[in-house]
C-alpha cells in the first residue's frame, strides 16, 4: 500500500470517527467531537480508528508488545514491553505540528494513555491472546519542552507504545 493511499485511508477512518464521536477527551467531561467545540485556543485532539488490515502488516510490530510500535513520525518516545504505569518525556520536548501516539497492548483490561500538559486522554479495552492496536493525532499549537506521556494499564495488561512528531 503506497503512502498517499495509507494517508487517504487514514483521513478517511478519522472522518468518519469525528461524525461518530472520539475515544479521546479533554478531561472529565466525556467524549469530545469537533462538531461541538468552536475553534478552540487550545489543541483538539483526534483519533483514528485501527487500521485496515492491510495497513497494519505494512506498520512494524503492530501485533506485538515486545517492541515499541513504529509510526510514519520522528519518534520523541516509546517503550515496550510495559506493564502497570509509566510516565515517558517527549524527548526534545513538544513542538508546533501534529503528534502522533500509536499504542499496543494484550491482556484483559485496559490501558489509559494520557498527555497531562494537553489535556489529550484515551483508553484501549486490551483481549487475552490478541494484541489491540490504537493511533490517535493531535495538533500541537504551543510547544512543550516538560511535556510527556502518562500511561496506566490495568493488572494482567501489558502495552507498547511510540510517540512522534
């Protein structure tokens, strides 16, 4: 599958995620989709939904936890292999563009993926035997130098994750 073709797909699936509503929120308040808000001063995050399957076999280490997940992105961090809780730097902080967060995870359970400084939150439903794979965008307006990523699994779950810009 060429780039163009992945990037169309991509913005299609995200399309159609903002009609139906995110997985994402700004805080407590419930999910957000962009047709509620008016142009905010503060970055909007979005998500989009797995990918196809052939999208997935073209993306690295999309069916395991053992590795970090590879992202289309310079990545600013990742781990793999986590389990529990984590707090990870933006390595060279968090500049103006989009950001994007690929996670993975296996287990029954879930696992939160949090950017404090954004207000930017998801959670994965993690499966025995079958490897979850999520990837959310956000748009930075301000950069971050202190900024980075919080993430939270419950018992039995573990995760990988790579973040980029």
């Amino acid at each position: 599958m060429t780039m163009t073709t992945r990037a169309a797909t991509a913005a299609a699936i995200c399309a159609a995620v903002l009609l139906t509503g995110t997985a994402c929120t700004s805080g407590d308040d419930g999910p957000k989709t962009s047709a509620k808000k008016s142009a905010p001063a503060t970055p909007t995050p979005t998500v989009s939904a797995e990918p196809a399957d052939d999208a997935v076999e073209d993306r690295p280490y999309a069916d395991t936890v053992s590795k970090a997940p590879q992202i289309d992105r310079k990545t600013i961090a990742s781990f793999a292999n986590g389990q529990f809780g984590r707090a990870i730097p933006f390595k060279g902080g968090l500049h103006k563009g989009t950001l994007g967060i690929a996670l993975n995870c296996e287990g029954k359970g879930t696992v939160k993926v949090e950017v404090p400084d954004l207000g930017m939150s998801f959670v994965e439903e993690c499966a025995d035997g079958k490897v979850a794979t999520i990837y959310n965008e956000m748009e930075i307006s301000d950069p971050d130098p202190d900024a980075y990523v919080q993430i939270m699994g419950t018992s039995g779950v573990r995760w990988s994750i790579s973040a980029g810009q």
